[in-house]
C-alpha cells in the first residue's frame, strides 16, 4: 500500500519524464519542451490545469537546477520546498535531522514503555534487545543515506537496478526508500506483536524479580490472615463479656449461634437443601392427600 501511494505521488524526475542522473542542461530543455506556451502545453479551455501544470513543472526545474535543494528534494522528498530560511546543503540536512528526530524519539520511548509494562514479551529471553537493534539500524541508515552526498550503494547499486530490470517500477528516490523502510520496520514489530505467541516457547523461565515479587504477596496475605484471625478473636471476647462468668447466658448464646449457623450457612448450602428436598418428596409420596 505504501509503495503505491509513493509510486501515485511521484516525483520530480517523473513529472518532466527525465532519468534520476540528469544534468541540469537536459532539465531546462525538457521544461521548455513540455511546457513551451501555455496553448501547447494543455488545451486553451483549461486554463486553472494549465496553471496547475506550469506551477508543478516549474517548481521541479528550479528545485532539480539548484545544486542544494536537488540535493534535499532527493532526500527529504517534497517537503523541503515549504522549509524557511535555508539555502545550503548543510542547512537541508540540520533541518532535515531535527524534522526527523522527534520520530525516533517517540518510537523508542514508546517502546521503553511497552517494554517496562510487559507488553513486549517475546524474544527478550533470547535476545532481550533486538527491537532496539532494529530501530537502530534503521536510524543508521537514515543519518547514512540523508548526509552523504552520494546515494545509497545498497539503493543506487542494488535496489534500483533489480527495480528497473524485474518490474516496471521506477527508480526509487532516498526519500522514497526511506519512507518504505519505516513502513517495513513498523509492519514488521507489528506483525511480530501479533504472531508472538505462536512461537513463543510453553515454558519460559521465570525471572528472579517475578519470584521475588510473588514471595513478598505470600508474605502479605499470611501477616493479613494472621491479624484477621486476631482481629477476629477479640471482637468474640467482646461479644461474650456480658455472660462471662453466666453459664445460663452462655449456653443461651450458643444455642442461638448454632441455630443462626444452621438456618444461614447449612441449610443454605445447594447440597443440603437437594438432600431434604428429596427427603419431603419421598416422604410425602405415599402420605394421604391434605396431610402435611
């Protein structure tokens, strides 16, 4: 999808239908070419896409004549034109890098949170940084291929000849290859986020800091039984304090707590109350009819 959105949106090479090597001679050529007058470029009863056309040929001549923005266009993509207070190429690329870093900034803070909250748990077993070693070899090839003057190899030698030899693709430009590099990165975290569990091993060591963390909750919940049940024993001596020493009281009290455990808790019981529900079918079976 990426790919088709980049090949949809072209590029100045495309749009004046010259190959990426060009030299700046043959480009204003090509313009006068094209465009020449505005009857010759487009029929006269479109005048707003004449305009349209002229504005977008000549934006590609001057930005691909111009040593520093060609330089730019070709690796920051269309962007730079909208970019102020900038005219050599070392001021594209110090633009350049700062639009960029808030990217990698976010990304990798949004993974040191995942990460922290146990979201990314496959594969830190076996090599427990390999989504930083990704993304970083992304971010090197990125500084790489905006800050050299020359194209990638692996693009220029490689990439684009396999390109232009297998398929009907055009040569992709850095900013162009950029862009489908971060989609594949991301596509493949994502794809690896979903798929993590098929491959993750059914018995995965269990790390000390789990263990420990689990030790200390036993603690927890004992020391909280244990003043429970204290808690509980002194409120029953409160409750027997008025018959201390009154053994009528005493076994008046009792009764009255047997009583309250059978009516709530025994009877309450589904098994108990099974049992003397076919206790009364059975007996009432055989009883005469209006007995109780």
């Amino acid at each position: 999808m990426t790919d088709y959105w980049v090949r949809l949106n072209g590029d100045f090479y495309q749009d004046l239908g010259l190959p990426v090597d060009v030299d700046e001679k043959r480009i204003k050529s090509r313009f006068r070419r094209l465009y020449g007058t505005p009857d010759k470029a487009v029929s006269p009863e479109d005048h707003a896409n004449a305009e349209i056309f002229f504005v977008k040929l000549k934006s590609a001549q001057d930005t691909l004549t111009d040593p520093a923005k060609r330089f730019a266009y070709e690796r920051f993509g269309p962007d730079m034109l909208h970019w102020q207070h900038v005219s050599s190429i070392r001021d594209y690329i110090s633009v350049g890098l700062q639009a960029a870093a808030p990217l990698y900034a976010g990304s990798a803070l949004v993974m040191i949170i995942l990460s922290i909250v146990g979201y990314l748990q496959w594969g830190r077993y076996t090599l427990p940084q390999w989504r930083y070693l990704v993304f970083m070899c992304l971010g090197l090839v990125e500084y790489h291929t905006l800050t050299r003057p020359y194209w990638s190899p692996f693009l220029a030698k490689v990439l684009n000849p396999l390109l232009t030899i297998l398929t009907s693709h055009p040569p992709l430009l850095p900013f162009q290859f950029l862009t489908l590099a971060h989609k594949a990165v991301f596509t493949f975290f994502i794809a690896l986020g979903q798929l993590s569990p098929l491959f993750a091993p059914k018995d995965q060591p269990v790390s000390s800091s789990t263990s420990g963390f689990d030790e200390q909750q036993l603690q927890r919940l004992e020391q909280l039984s244990m003043s429970t049940e204290v808690e509980t024993g002194r409120l029953l001596t409160l409750e027997m304090a008025p018959v201390v020493g009154d053994e009528a009281g005493q076994n008046d009290m009792k009764g009255k707590v047997r009583e309250w455990l059978v009516q709530n808790t025994i009877r309450a019981d589904p098994e108990v109350r099974d049992a003397i529900g076919r206790f009364m079918h059975k007996r009432r079976a055989g009883a005469p009819v209006g007995a109780r």
